[in-house]
C-alpha cells in the first residue's frame, strides 16, 4: 500500500527566497513522524503545503495514492489540521465548537461523533464549559479533538506541545500515540528533541530547506539531534547510508 503522505521533490520559495529545496518523505498508516528543524526552517510551511494551504512550486504530495494536483478539493476532507492557532472560538462550549464543526463537515449523527472526540480527549467532564475558561494544555486537546472530529486518516500537528507544562505534554503524547496506532498518519513538528523521540516512531530533520533522511527514533538520541540541527546547509548530512561514506 502506498504511504498516506508522500511527499517528492517538492519545492517552494516566497519572494526570491527558497523556503523547500527538493523535500521528500513518507508516512504510512499507523506511523507518527516527528519533523523537526530551527526556526524559520520551512516546517510550517511544508505542513501548510501538505495541507494544500499553499501550493508547492514543484514537486508533487499524494494522500493515500492521490495526487494533490488531481483531487485537491476532495483530499482536504482526508486531513485533519492543528496550526499555531486553535480555530476555536473562546466564548462557545467545547461541545458547541465540535456541533458546529461537525454541521461544516456535513457529519451524519454529530452529537455522537462530538462526545465520542470529547472522551478520546478526556474533556467530556468539561464539555458545558466555555473555551476561555480552559488551560492551554486542554485547548490542545480540544484543537486535535476539532481536527479529528471528521475521523481523518492523515493529522497534520503544528507544534503541538508548545507552552504546555509536563502534565499536558504527557497527556498530549498518550494522545498523539492513540491516535497513531490505527489506520492513521501523523506528520508532526516540534522544537523538543526529547519529546520527538519518545513521541514519534520516526524522525526527520529539515535543514537548508532539504530533509537530511528519515530515521527511527530508536536509533537516535538527542545529541545527534542537537548537532544535525546546527550543521551548516553547505555540509554534508551527519545521517548517512553506510555506502554514502567515501574514502
């Protein structure tokens, strides 16, 4: 079976400036991959583009087998989204954003699907209280509870731990984890190198608007994390394939 995500070549600059010079990698269903990279590295904007938020220059994306470029409109139903910013609205109740949500996705049996999101993200006991009224840790939730809420086989997360204290980071990562164990892929960034090694099952480092490869977490540790990050776009990739090595 093809990956859910697969991403080739893909090329994007703004302006004159290169942000995606030839990016490639792949998630199969039941996988979460961490994407990780310094600040301003192109992250968001691939996301974005994996999304179709923003189209690549060149290159091509296919979700489960289809190319973005043949069924766009079709395939934004196939994602499910969590970006810098929530997409709630502070002043409804959790289960009044997931109602109205569920009716913008044409959802057969909302009120089902909305309790069922509400228990996976442990926020059925708060559902009658107000967005505003929540901690950061249980808008998170809430914003992966919005973006599954039309079950997508492909999540899209944006940072997802980011401002959040060890509590909700662990509650999100037994989130993260259950929510990759099925028929799902997710793509996610983050700027903790140790989360994404316990969160992911595997890694891949965007550096010089390339990805250097896509490895198993297990064989990483954050040493080589910390140095992949740093090393100049002009050097060579410190991963590399046994028979890349030359004399």
């Amino acid at each position: 079976m093809a990956p859910l995500i697969e991403v080739t070549d893909v090329h994007k600059r703004y302006g004159r400036k290169p942000i995606l010079r030839g990016v490639s990698l792949s998630v199969s269903a039941g996988e979460v991959v961490a994407l990780l990279g310094s600040n301003g590295a192109g992250k968001s904007t691939l996301l974005r583009t994996i999304a179709g938020l923003t189209k690549a220059d060149r290159g091509a994306i296919a979700l489960g087998g289809v190319t973005m470029s043949r069924g766009l409109h079709e395939l934004r139903r196939y994602i499910g989204l969590v970006s810098h910013l929530p997409l709630l609205y502070d002043n409804l109740t959790a289960w009044e954003n997931l109602l109205f949500f569920g009716k913008l996705y044409d959802l057969v049996d909302v009120e089902k699907r909305a309790e069922a999101v509400l228990r996976s993200v442990d926020l059925w006991a708060r559902r009658n209280d107000t967005v505003r009224t929540y901690s950061r840790g249980m808008v998170q939730r809430l914003a992966i509870g919005r973006a599954t809420l039309h079950n997508p086989p492909v999540l899209l997360l944006d940072e997802p731990d980011t401002g959040l204290d060890h509590a909700s980071a662990e509650m999100l990562q037994n989130l993260i984890r259950s929510l990759g164990a099925g028929d799902r892929a997710i793509l996610l960034t983050t700027h903790n190198m140790e989360r994404a090694l316990t969160w992911a099952d595997s890694v891949c480092v965007l550096s010089g608007g390339t990805i250097s490869g896509q490895h198993p977490a297990a064989s990483l540790d954050v040493a080589e994390l910390q140095q992949q990050l740093v090393v100049p776009p002009t050097m060579p990739p410190i991963f590399r394939k046994p028979d890349e090595h030359t004399a």
